[in-house]
C-alpha cells in the first residue's frame, strides 16, 4: 500500500515518545485520521506551524490496514488561519472548532460538506466576529447531524407557530408550542428562529451580521450548546473554558 495524500484540517496534537508527536486530522477523502508525526517536538521541524489546531493542510500519508496510526509523510500548509489565533477569544475558539470537529467526526467516513463548512467559518474576512462565526458552525453542523427541527408547526398539536416563541426539546428533532411544552424545552424567540433562517438561506459572508444583535447571537448559542451537549452525551472542554471567558 503506497503514500496517500489529501487536504485536511488540523485538529489537535499530543506528545508521543520524546521527539515525535500525534496528530488527529479531519482529512476530505478519508475522514478523521491519526498518526505519527516524527520529530515534530523538535525545536526545528519539518512540520512547521502545520499542526496548529485548524490549519488547512495537504497532508502525504501511509497507512497499513488494520494499522491504528498512520506514518504522517508531510503536512504542508494551505492556508494557516493563524490570523485567527492571535487573540486568546480566537484561539479558543479555534480549539472550540476543532473539538466540535473531532467529536462529530468518525476515522474512515469523509463528509464534504461538514469540511467545507469548517473552512467556510474561518473565513479570513474581518468583518465576520467570533459569535457569528460559532453560530453558524453550530447551526449548521447540528442541521447536518438532523439534529435541528422543522419550525413551522408543533410536533405534538400542529398549532402553526407564526411569531411565537417556540420550544425546542433538548435532544432537538421536534419544536413546540408553549401549551405542549415543558419547563425542560429550550424557548426560541421569533428573531431567534430568524437568524437560524438567515443561516439556512446565505453563504456566512453574505449574512449582514450587523442586523443581529448581541442578545440574539447569545440566545441561539444557549440552544445550540444544549443540542451539541444532549448530542455528544458530555460538555465541551472548551466550551467551560469559554463560558469563563464570556464572564470575565
Ligand atoms: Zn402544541
């Protein structure tokens, strides 16, 4: 079996041995794939920045069958997004992506549209902010899971929703009305249910993100990590890390 190589987004790195380190990607052809990376903690490696958490790379790699770790050949840089990471807010949540991404991604099962929407987000345009950005990852990536539910009529009495706030079970899949909901469903406000529309409708770049306020980016967050928590059955690391941030 030869060298394979494809693009893939860096997801994280650990120590292995004293020189080497391993790498967890998310390659386009071949899904979520670990391996070696050889000298990688040496202070002058072949692999540069590459390894930082969501790098855009073209990695070359061998892998035997039923080989848990891959031998990583090179990891060359696309595009680094290190603009991205130069803040402590981006950089965690660039280690908030790149958790989202491991949890949600399985070795062996690529899914193009789950890594265009990863490069999509870290878009280097400065006009897009790091809310904006997170929600339109989670909205969508939940979407592609069919996490999200449809928000045009309760689930349980078909009561047409118009402008009310709706209620979202916290495993998602179904919304409801205020009478058939209970004190445990996440409440969404029609600006909210918006958004989530805006979403669904328009490249990230080409959602005016001036027109949504702060609250609203906020509140839809709240739902969002509720369904990637109810989802992944544990909290994010990041995401405590995060919240402590926000409350600085
Ligand atoms: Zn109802």
């Amino acid at each position: 079996m030869g060298l394979k190589n494809t693009e893939a987004i860096t997801l994280r790195t650990y120590p292995f041995r004293e020189a080497d380190r391993i790498v967890v990607f998310f390659t386009r052809t071949y899904g979520k794939l670990r391996g070696i990376a050889r000298g990688a903690r040496r202070l002058k490696s072949r692999f540069g920045s590459s390894l930082e958490p969501m790098s855009y790379v073209r990695v070359i790699f061998f892998a035997k069958e039923n080989q848990e770790l891959a031998v990583i050949n090179s990891c060359d840089l696309l595009q680094s997004h290190a603009a991205l990471r130069r803040t402590l807010e981006g950089s965690c949540h660039c280690a908030r992506f790149a958790e989202l991404l491991n949890e949600f991604s399985q070795e062996g099962e690529a899914n193009d549209k789950i890594f265009r929407l990863f490069l999509a987000v870290l878009d280097l345009s400065p006009l897009l902010t790091w809310p904006a950005r997170a929600r339109y990852l989670e909205t969508w990536l939940l979407r592609l899971e069919g996490v999200y539910p449809v928000f045009l009529n309760c689930g349980r009495c078909g009561h047409e929703f118009g402008k009310d706030t709706i209620h979202v079970r916290s495993g998602g899949h179904e919304a409801l009305c205020r009478a058939c909901s209970s004190s445990r469903d996440i409440p969404l406000t029609f600006s909210e249910r918006q958004l989530v529309h805006e979403i669904f409708s328009r490249n990230i770049t080409s959602i005016d993100w001036n027109c949504w306020n702060r609250q609203t980016l906020k509140n839809l967050g709240k739902l969002n990590s509720k369904l990637i928590q109810y989802h992944l059955e544990k909290t994010l690391k990041s995401d405590r890390f995060l919240k402590e941030l926000d409350e600085c």
